[in-house]
C-alpha cells in the first residue's frame, strides 16, 4: 500500500504540483486566519506557532507557505528525531539554519529551541495517504503517533497531501492517533476524529 501511494504522488508532473501546492497553501491560509487567529487570544497564549515539516521528494512543500506565515508574525517550528525513535518540534528562524538529520532530511539542530506540545498552535503532518476521518498511513516509524500520543488540543493535527492521495479506507492500529483536518488541493476538511 505505501509503494502504491507512493508511485501516485510521484506521477504528477511538475507544473500539476505547483498549481495543486498553491492551492493547498491558499486553503491553508484561509484555514489560519479563520481558526488559529481566535486561538492566539487564550489567555497565556502570547503568539501563533505552525508546526511544519521539511518535504521529502514527492510530498507537497509547504516551504513557501512558511514563508508567508512569518511574514505574518506566525512562528514557524520543526520536527527533529531524537534517540529512542522519540521526536520534538523546535522553533526555526531561518530554514537555511537546518542540516540533514538521520533520514536525510532537513532537521533543527541541537541549537534551535525545542517546544512544549502545547506551545504548537497546529501541526501539519504529511503522510502518503489518508482518509477523510482522519487515518493516516505514514512511513512506518510511528514518530508523529509517539509525538501526539495523550495530548489533546491544541495542537490541531492537519493532515497534507494531494486528492489522488485521500483514500477510501486505510489500515488502522490502536495506537495510530487519527488528524484533526486533513488539507488537499480539494480544500481543508474536518475529520470525524474518534474520542
């Protein structure tokens, strides 16, 4: 099943990328400015932080999106893996301060500041597919299901791909913790997440 989604998102030819990546990034502004700007009122709560990833070849970049987040005062954070297959999210300044991490790819080094989960506004996870209520299918090493393990909200948990990527069902463990949205070039969706 993953090589079959894989060989999906690699199909698209580069200029049907860009088009459907600028459509999930103008969806994901809009989904930002409706929901996230309410959040930075909370008392205690004193800026909007997005939680990103550095893309693999194949996933939807968002690199340009972060831009635009800091260019609106939104604080930008991301993943870096850590010994015992345990991950944290820490905050960047400057993407181009991130060096290969154990996989390859772009991680915050010991020098970026790890934050608390609940310091993280949302988190957009990428994956290789997954389904409107929220499943999805990851690579296999269970980092962001250790990560979001016994939190609640925030963060929001927004699952990103493209359409050809949403699939109808998908194999589900117990501990498979399930998003909050999922974010394709078809729009932003909330999922029906289980309790």
């Amino acid at each position: 099943m993953r090589d079959h989604f894989r060989q999906v998102r690699m199909k698209l030819i580069e200029t049907e990328r860009h088009e459907r990546t600028r459509r999930i990034e103008r969806a994901a502004f809009a989904w930002l400015a409706a929901h996230l700007r309410e959040q930075a009122r909370e008392p205690g709560r004193d800026r909007i932080v997005a939680g990103l990833y550095a893309p693999m070849p194949g996933e939807v970049d968002l690199l340009g999106f972060a831009a635009r987040l800091r260019d609106e005062g939104v604080a930008i954070a991301f993943p870096r893996i850590l010994p015992g297959r345990q991950m944290v999210f820490c905050l960047v300044d400057r993407y181009e301060s991130m060096l290969p991490g154990p996989y390859g790819i772009l991680a915050p080094t010991d020098e970026h500041p790890v934050l608390p989960k609940q310091a993280i506004s949302a988190i957009f996870v990428p994956g290789l597919a997954f389904t409107r209520a929220g499943v999805r299918l990851g690579y296999g090493g269970g980092y962001y299901d250790r990560y979001f393990a016994g939190i609640g909200e925030p963060p929001w948990r927004i699952g990103v791909c493209y359409e050809d990527q949403v699939a109808n069902e998908l194999p589900e463990s117990p501990h498979d913790v399930r998003m909050h949205w999922l974010l394709t070039d078809g729009g932003m969706v909330r999922c029906q997440t289980r309790v």
